[in-house]
C-alpha cells in the first residue's frame, strides 16, 4: 500500500480535529494538545520569554515542550495552534515561534499575547475584565462589541505595578527606607539569604547589576514576612492590592465612558500574586466589592492555556471550512 500523501494527511488530522494550546508566561511554559473534548497531553516546561531567559534558551525550551508534548499525545501533526507569549510583539518573537511550528507539522497558527488567551480563557471571546498579576502585571477589558481597552502592562521598569517583579522590588527599596530610619523588617536577611549576599553593600550591588536578579522570586518570601507580622512586606503587599485594585476599576470606568455600558462586566484574574498570596487576594475582593459592589468576581484563577486551545479550535473550525470550499 502506497504512504498516504501530505495532503491526505492535512486532511486526516482536520477531521480528527488535533489542536495545539500554549501558555508561555514569563516563568513557565504550558502546553497542551487536545482532540476535541478529549485531553490528549498536556506538559510544563521552562519559560520561552526571550526578554527573561535568552534566545538559546527560550528556543531549547519551546522545541522540548513540543517533542515532549506530541509523544505524549501520540500524534505527529496538530490542525491548528494558538500561541499564547508574553513579548509576542517583540521583533522577531513571532517569525521565530511560527517556524518552530512548522517544523513540528503544524498547519495553521497564530501567536498572541499570553493576556489574550487569558482573556479568552476567562470570557470566550464575550465582554469581561481580566486583571493579570503573575510576574508582570496587566488589566485587560472587552467591550460587548469586542472593542478592548487596558491599564498597565508597561514592563517591570516602567509599569507592572502589583506584580510579583513589582513586589520584590519594591520590598528591597522599603525595606533599605526602614534600614536607613532603624526600623525592624526581616526583609534584607530573608533577601540576601535567597541571594547568597552576606552584607547590605553586597546586596545593594547585585540588585543594581546589569542583568539584575529575579526580584520576581523575592515575592514569595515577602508574602511569607508579611503573614508573619513584618509590618514594611505587609505595606508592599497593601499597595500591591490596591494597585490591582485601581487598575481593575480603570478599566470599567473606561469600558463604561467609551462604550456607553450601564450593565456590569464580570471580572476575572490570573497569576500567582493574587492566587498564592492570601493577604493580597482577600485584600484585592475586598478593594472591589467596595470599589464596585454590584461587579461580579470570579473566585477561582483562570487557566490562560483553556484559552488557547479554545483560539486554537476556532482556527481549526476555519481550515476545515476551508478545505470543504
């Protein structure tokens, strides 16, 4: 019997309806391959955020999900993909995803940012707001008509006001405040402990070093003094949420002015700032119900790669409308 051809093939893998979803956040990676309903593989690897780990890596990374995750799947092609990337706009990012894809049979794609398939993940493509508070920071709104408007997202230099960069960050400057005016915060020991500093001067150099530290990996530890009763962690992480807090209810008030909108939008978050830090997620429902009470909030985070499978099965939907022209 004769090898099917690449085109029989294409046609194959359109009626079995095999789709690609990946998440990739800026610390880790999500990937995921479904038929249908049915879950086929799903895997979690490294990041493939060039800005945060380098082009090396971040293509090492994106290539060993995907091998990983289509043996895992026993599948050889996907109909369709949707790539979900923090710094999808960033030159080059797209071209360089799309070929790694072709290389691994994949008909049709599109790369996104990592928001986007939040978004989508949370709404389905419907109206909603989605504050993201995970390494960087970002709030995104969708209009009934599918208009989007935002808040924050400027990067971890300029903006991301509430992210776990953010919070670390702004641990270390707070806690050099209260060093300078003698009052007690564990923050600098439990910093220069996950650093490997033994002294401020030498703390102080590798945190204005060129590429700095992971403030982010701070946040957790911050999280941790402020449960403990450290006043400075438990400000940080007080502004934090209200800064959230603040975007969220920049976003309506934008959705509402610029679209005429009188019935609320349900709101929706994800990232671990607001999912693993507790003083931060209560103080974040608590800023919106007061802020907004009649504002639905979701209680439970997102899952940004639901959304990007569901992309990627509008994708496949297409091509097989396509073929059957």
């Amino acid at each position: 019997m004769a090898a099917p051809s690449r085109e029989t093939e294409r046609s194959f893998f359109i009626s079995m309806g095999v789709v690609l979803g990946i998440d990739g956040g800026g610390t880790r990676t999500r990937a995921s391959i479904v038929d249908g309903d049915k879950a086929l593989a799903f895997v979690e690897n490294g990041s493939i955020k060039r800005l945060r780990v380098g082009i090396e890596m971040a293509d090492a990374n994106l290539r060993g999900i995907l091998a990983e995750t289509f043996s895992r799947a026993g599948v050889k092609s996907a109909t369709a993909a949707c790539v979900g990337v923090a710094s999808s706009k960033m030159p080059g990012v797209s071209d360089w995803i799309m070929g790694v894809l072709r290389e691994f049979n994949v008909h049709s794609a599109e790369i996104v940012g990592d928001e986007v398939i939040a978004l989508d993940a949370a709404f389905k493509g419907g109206p909603g707001i989605l504050q993201i508070a995970g390494t960087g920071s970002n709030c995104l709104g969708r209009a009934p008509d599918g208009e989007r408007e935002g808040a924050g997202g400027w990067s971890s230099r300029l903006g991301d006001e509430g992210s776990g960069y953010w919070i670390g960050l702004h641990a270390v400057r707070c806690a050099l405040t209260a060093y300078d005016r003698e009052e007690p915060t564990r923050i600098l020991e439990a910093v220069g402990r996950i650093w490997g500093t033994t002294t401020i001067e030498e703390l102080v150099n590798l945190g204005d070093s060129t590429p700095g530290p992971d403030f982010a990996a701070l946040a957790p530890a911050v999280s941790q003094l402020a449960e403990e009763g450290d006043a400075v962690a438990a400000s940080v992480l007080a502004q934090a949420a209200k800064d959230l807090v603040d975007s969220v209810l920049l976003v309506r008030s934008k959705l509402r002015r610029k679209h005429s909108l009188k019935d609320e939008v349900p709101v929706a978050w994800i990232g671990s700032v607001i999912g693993k830090s507790r003083l931060v997620r209560e103080a974040f429902f608590a800023g919106l119900r007061a802020g907004a009470p009649e504002m639905p909030v979701c209680e439970k985070e997102v899952a940004g790669i639901e959304g990007a499978i569901w992309r990627a099965q509008r994708l496949a939907e297409k091509a097989k409308q396509f073929t059957a022209v």
